[in-house]
C-alpha cells in the first residue's frame, strides 16, 4: 500500500568514537532514495534537516557518557518530529547518522502510541546490543547505549525523552544479528529479557526459523513494529561503510530478507537506517545497499511493478 513518507535527515556522529556518519544520509541520497521510493509508488510529502554542532564546538561533558547534551539536544528534536509526523498520518524514514539517534526516534513513535494505549515493537538490527550504561562502557561512547537508554536505563537526561515512563518494554524488543558484545554490557542483556538473536542461532537454526520467532514476540506489542536497522548488522562484504564492522554478519539475501519479512507483516511503523560512514565506505556501495534494504522494507519484492 503506498504511504506518505516524511524523511528525516539526521546529521549525527558524536555518538561514536569515529567521524562521518554525520554524512549517511547525504550518501543515501546520492543513492537515489527518493526516486527509488517513488518508483514504488510513495510520495515524499516532506524533508527535515536534524544535526548537531561540529565536533570542534561541542564539549565532550562527562568521558562516561561523551556528548551527552549536544546529543540530548538532537534526540529530543528527533523524538518530536517522529511524534508530530505520525500524528500527521505520515510514515517516519529516519536516515542516519550514529545510533545513538534512536534514543529520539523510538521515543517519538513510542510517545505518539501511548497515547493511544499502544505498545510499540523494536526490530533491532545490529552486530552489538547498544545496551551498554555509563558504568559499563569501556568508550562512553552514546551510539552503544541507546537500547538500554530506552528501556529506562542510564542517564535521566535520555531517558527523560520518552516521557514519565520507558518507551519500549523488553518483551517487545528482539535483537537480530548479535556477535559482539562488551563482556559488562552482556550481563545487562541476560537481565534485560530482550531476545537476542545471535549470528551463531541464526546460523545454526536458520534464518528464516529465527525471523518466524522473533515476528512472533513482536507481535505481542500492539502498535507495531519499529524497524531500526544498523548498517553493521551486514557483514562488512555488503557493507562496508561503518564504523564499527564485525565479520560474519547477515549476507546480501539475509539482510533483504529481514525487510522483507516485516514489510509483509503489513505492521512496520517507522524505519530508521543508521550508521553509514561515507569516509570508510567504497564508492558509496553502503549507500546504495541501504536503498535497497528500505525498498524492501516499504514493499519491494521480486514480482513488483
């Protein structure tokens, strides 16, 4: 079904211990995104610019949590202009930018269906479970919490975004592609309740089995599903343009797969695609693979027209 797509162009990399992702969603529009979209039948209603201060102007605060108001600052934005684009009846493409800018994304799209008495959904696609805290992180570096942030934990400045009260509960989070994960920051998951899927499950059980399971946690939650992809949930051979590549992630067909599985569930709220590092990338071939992963994500399939 075609929708009405508002892109939010999130210029953001203080989150992470490298420069450049600041630049994603610029690549992803050198990849054609917006004809891709409209090829497909969507229209693009409208285009929004989010980005912090330069590096060189921001101060780093507290080395536990690096960052911590100038990315305040661009999540709270974040997290209004997913809320207000919703409320417009409009579908939220959040094009990033670190991962630290989910802590305003999910919190904006959390928000607008609790009002509803909704429970929103995360797919969370990723080498790593951004669970750690300030007092587990080895790096303070925020794109490795945002998970944690928005099941409650960590600081109150980031949490406080999605409102009196978590915006995700961990029954309704499934993390998918998992083989790296700081040795403090795993004793948080195994507490959290979070299903992770790591690549040594999926590897062993299947693909496909995996994805049956993990739409069927999500599909307790009533809202829907948030999709919120990590480019380095791809192996580095697909997707070479992050910061933080882990070997023996989800191929080519495995990537598009997961888009595709939550595109025919007919129930994908929101999709945000993070972490895309131009600087490291190969003639923009991660730009280009995420245009393909958010075609499949809003409908693309073999037999489309």
């Amino acid at each position: 079904m075609p929708k009405k797509i508002r892109i939010t162009n999130v210029h953001l990399d203080l989150g992470a211990s490298r420069r450049g992702t600041d630049m994603g969603s610029s690549a992803m529009h050198v990849a054609g995104v917006v004809p891709a979209l409209e090829k497909l039948g969507h229209r693009i209603v409208g285009m929004r610019h989010i980005g912090q201060v330069s590096m060189e102007a921001a101060v780093v605060g507290d080395p536990h949590a690096r960052y911590l108001n100038v990315i305040c600052e661009v999540c709270r934005g974040l997290a209004d202009e997913a809320e207000q684009t919703l409320a417009d009846d409009e579908f939220p493409l959040i094009l990033g930018g670190d991962h630290s800018q989910a802590i305003g994304s999910i919190a904006g799209v959390a928000r607008h269906f609790k009002q509803q008495g909704k429970e929103l959904g995360v797919f969370w696609c990723d080498a790593h479970t951004d669970m750690n805290t300030p007092d587990t992180s080895s790096s303070g570096n925020i794109h490795g919490m945002p998970l944690s942030v928005l099941l409650g934990m960590g600081p109150k400045e980031l949490t406080g975004i999605s409102g009196k009260t978590p915006a995700l509960k961990p029954e309704h989070v499934v993390v998918f592609g998992v083989r790296d994960v700081d040795s403090k920051e795993a004793e948080l998951v195994k507490r959290s309740g979070v299903r992770v899927f790591t690549m040594s499950e999926i590897d062993a059980r299947g693909v496909g089995i995996c994805l049956d399971e993990a739409m069927q946690i999500l599909g307790r939650a009533s809202a829907g599903i948030h999709l919120s992809y990590d480019l380095d949930g791809s192996d580095p051979s697909v997707a070479p343009g992050t910061g933080t590549p882990v070997p023996g992630g989800l191929n080519f067909r495995e990537s598009h797969l997961v888009c595709e599985v939550i595109a025919k569930s007919g129930r994908l709220t929101s999709m945000e695609v993070v972490e895309l590092n131009p600087i490291l990338d190969i003639e923009n071939r991660t730009g280009k693979f995420a245009v393909w992963l958010i075609q499949s994500a809003l409908g693309r399939t073999i037999l489309w027209n």
